[in-house]
C-alpha cells in the first residue's frame, strides 16, 4: 500500500481539478464523510461548483461517495471522501503518458540531424523541413546551419531519468 502525504495529494488534486478541487480535497482530507452541502459552506464555493469538481475528481477515481438518505427529508444525502492511492494512480498515469512524449522527442532527436537560424525563439528543423525552406529559416529569413543538439538531448536524458523513478 502506498501512503502519499497530504502535500503530494494536493499537488495531483492541483493538475486534475486546479485551485477549486485543491481547497475541496484539503477539506475533504481533514474532515472525510462530508457532504456537498458541507463542503459548499465550509469552502464557500458554490454548491454547483463543489459537485461539478466532485464528479470529476470521481471520474477519475480520487474521491468516492457513499449515499445515505435524509430520515427527515428523505432525499438522498451524498457523502464524500478522497481515494489517496487512486490518486497515486492517477498521478502514475500522468507521469508515463509525459515519459512516452518525452522518449518519442528524443528518439526523434537522436536520430535526426537538426537545423537552425540561431536566432532565439525561433523554431529548429529536420533535414527535410529545412530543405523545403531551401535552409532559411521560414521565421526571420537567416541561413539554417546544424545545430548542436548534443545538450538538448543530454537534458532530456536526465529528465526522463528523474520522472522514470516516480513511475
Ligand atoms: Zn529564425
């Protein structure tokens, strides 16, 4: 079983659902088994809000809910709490979805012989690309040369090493 703390849950919470579902799940993380109507005033978000970011973060599978029923009322009362190890999940998946663009640009990278106008800013081509320009660039109009690409490469090296070890 992995225990995440509640800084890391808030920080996946924060990419899913941004600053409203933040405020939510903290509660939520404190005070499980609350309501919606609970959440509603002790955030002071509107009522819609807090379940429009429950059922999302519920998609996903980070909050869950149980139903009860009001015995005075008789309406059905949701009651709702954060799944912390979904949220690893969660944020696994994230993570491998990032390392599988990371390891394309790389591949791409590697084996590709890159030109560019050596102005910033400005974007850098393949061989292809760079020939149809006839080796100008097609935003400010210099000559293409080759462009090291040595320590763009060794950078997403290291990069995908950091994020291969929380994967
Ligand atoms: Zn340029």
């Amino acid at each position: 079983m992995v225990v995440v703390d509640k800084e890391s849950s808030l920080k996946i919470v924060g990419m899913i659902g941004g600053e409203e579902a933040v405020k939510i799940v903290g509660l939520l993380l404190d005070k499980p088994g609350l309501t919606d109507e609970d959440v509603s005033s002790m955030t002071s978000l509107d009522i819609k809000d807090v379940r429009r970011v429950l059922h999302r973060l519920n998609e996903v599978g980070a909050v869950s809910y149980e139903v009860h029923r009001d015995k005075e009322t008789g309406h059905r009362i949701f009651r709702w709490r954060v799944q912390q190890e979904q949220l690893v999940g969660y944020a696994k998946t994230l993570i491998r979805k990032v390392l599988e663009r990371l390891k394309a640009r790389l591949e791409y990278e590697s084996s590709n012989q890159m030109y560019w106008c050596g102005t910033p800013g400005c974007g850098k081509y393949g061989f292809e690309a760079a020939m149809e320009l006839l080796f100008r660039c097609k935003t400010c109009g210099k000559p293409l040369t080759i462009y090291d690409n040595t320590a763009f490469i060794e950078n997403l090296r290291n990069k995908i090493a950091e994020l291969e070890k929380l994967a």
